[in-house]
C-alpha cells in the first residue's frame, strides 16, 4: 500500500515534537510539509522548534511554512507554563543552522501542495489551534475541498472518563485558543475525524516516568531527543500525554482508535464554555447531521508499542 500524503499543521510545543519524531519514522507516511501555526508557543518559537526538531532528527529536506502569529479574532494565549520558555521542554535542542522556511503563508502552501496533487490524495493532520485550517478554508475552499481528510488533534467531548478539558473542565487547548477556528471547520462539510482528550489522555496510551526510562536509556537519536524534550512536561506532571502522536498514529494505524460519528458544537462565547466541543448523542441527531468522527477509544498498549519500537528501532 503506497504511504499515506500528509501535510502536517503543528504548534511545536512537546508533543507536536514527538508526532515529528514518530511521523519521520513512519514508512506509512509520506510528510509533504510542516506548517507552523501560534499556539503553545508564539509563532516564531513553534516555526523555529519544526526546524529544530527537523534538523536534529536528520530530516532537513521537509519544507516548512509559516501560518498564523494569531487567532482569528482573539488575542493568542500560550501555553509556555507547560512547554516551556522555548515551546520545546527547555530541551538543549540546537537552533537550526541551516534551515529555511518556505515564503508563502500555510494557507498558500497547503494549497498550492494540494493543487498539485489529485483530489483526495492528502490528508490535513492539524495538531495546533485550527487557525491556518480556517484560513485555508477562507481564502482557499476548492482547493480543502480536494483534501481527502482532516484528522485533527482537539477536543473534548465527555464519551470517556477522560473527556473533560484542559483548559476549563470543559475545553481542550487547541480548541479554546482558537474556538471561531474550530467551529469554522466543524461548519465546513469537510470529512474530519477528531481525536481528543477522551482518548489522548487515558493512562494506557501515555507515558509514565518508567516508560520514558526506555526512551532516555535508548541510544536511538531520536528517542534521545524525544526524552529530553519531553522531561520537564515528565517532571511537571508526572506523564506526558501523547496528543499530537495519536493523532497522527491513528492516520498509520486507523485500528488503534475506535471513533463514532456525531454532530459537533463547537462554543465560542467566553466564559467557562469557551472552546467546549459537545458532540450531540440524542440518536435522531447523530443520525440526522453528524458532521465528525469522533474517537471514543484508544488500543493504548498498541499505541506505545507503535511509538517505542519506532523511536527505539536504531538502538
Ligand atoms: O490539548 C492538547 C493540545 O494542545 C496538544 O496539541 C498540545 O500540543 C497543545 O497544542
Ligand atoms: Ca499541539
């Protein structure tokens, strides 16, 4: 089976930066570019941190594209106090020396990737605030419209024990920041699946202080930088949740996540709902105008299996 084309859409932060390390190792996989958008970090730390992750993981030849510095309406809020001053885990990952970026915007350049290749050859895998996807869709809705999926990284949706938020009790990070964004593309008529926090945060699929041991005692390069990326989320919080690397599994191995189609909400006032993501179960709704496939398991030991014997394949 010929490997999947994916444009990835990232706000390199910690766990974007593992979705790299995994994507780079994934023969299923065919990366076609990064583009990097504000998030967990500002947008020239996460379009500096695709670069660096890149270089130290030996891949320079993907190119990279700068997209939103900002929400579409709203002011950007980081989430520095988890990824750290640098959006990379304060990690000694050295600057990029000889990367560039790419001149046009993110929407330009999904567009102009996609434009190049048949309907429904590439997959949008966004796993950062959906801004540079509603940009896409704004300045560019043919050319999404050839897109085969978005398989995003957000969300949460309360269909597991996990489902509550992480930024309100209801709401997931990169739906929060960016909530007229998601609920643009949650609008749009495209075939999205969203893999969120019901799924990205059951203990099965995450890594705990002895897994990470694995990775920190491996003398593979990249479950080195995959370790000192993620040590001081491990020493903050006592697990590093794999958001954005399930997101992107579950386009390797669509069997390691289950995912039922609902109609999703998507809040946008303020207060303590904003960003909420509520996925209508009534039955004649679900039946009537589902609009995403949402997951609602992970085959967790499965997911971590994929992950460390990619991370830790070279030694
Ligand atoms: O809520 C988790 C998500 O927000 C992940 O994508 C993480 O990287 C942050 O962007
Ligand atoms: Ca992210």
């Amino acid at each position: 089976m010929p490997p999947t084309k994916v444009i990835l859409d990232m706000d390199v932060g910690v766990d974007d930066a593992l979705a790299i390390l995994l994507a780079l190792r994934s023969p299923e996989l065919d990366i076609l570019g990064i583009t990097a958008v504000a998030g967990n970090a500002p947008l020239s730390m996460t379009a500096n941190n695709v670069l660096r992750v890149l270089e130290a993981a030996g891949a320079p030849e993907i190119p990279v594209a700068r997209g939103a510095a900002r929400p579409l309406t709203r002011e950007p809020e980081a989430a520095l106090h988890v990824h750290g001053n640098d959006g990379l885990g304060g990690a000694p990952v050295p600057q990029p020396s000889r990367l560039t970026f790419d001149d046009r915007p993110a929407a330009a350049f999904i567009s102009d990737i996609v434009m190049a290749h048949e309907p429904g050859e590439i997959t949008l895998i966004p796993t950062g605030p959906m801004t540079n996807v509603a940009h896409l869709l704004r300045e560019a809705p043919q050319t999404a419209a050839r897109l085969n999926r978005i398989v995003l990284m957000g969300g949460a949706f309360a269909l597991t024990p996990y489902g509550f938020g992480n930024v309100t009790s209801v709401s997931e990070f990169n739906i929060w920041a960016d909530p007229e964004a998601a609920a643009e593309l949650f609008a749009s008529g495209m075939d999205i699946t969203a893999v969120g926090l019901d799924v990205t945060t059951d203990p099965t699929g995450s890594i705990n202080a002895e897994r990470h041991e694995i990775l920190r005692r491996s003398a593979d390069p990249s479950a080195q930088i995959a370790a000192t990326v993620s040590a001081q989320v491990l020493e903050r919080y006592g697990v590093v949740n794999l958001h954005d690397p399930l997101a992107v599994t579950s386009v390797i191995d669509p069997t390691l996540i289950q995912t039922q189609r609902y109609p999703v909400e998507v809040i946008t006032v303020d207060g303590s709902t904003r960003g909420q993501t509520i996925a209508d179960r009534r039955a004649r709704r679900r039946s009537d105008s589902p609009n995403a496939a949402v997951a609602t398991a992970v085959d967790g030991p499965r997911f971590l299996d994929l992950i460390f014997s990619r991370l830790t394949q070279r030694a």
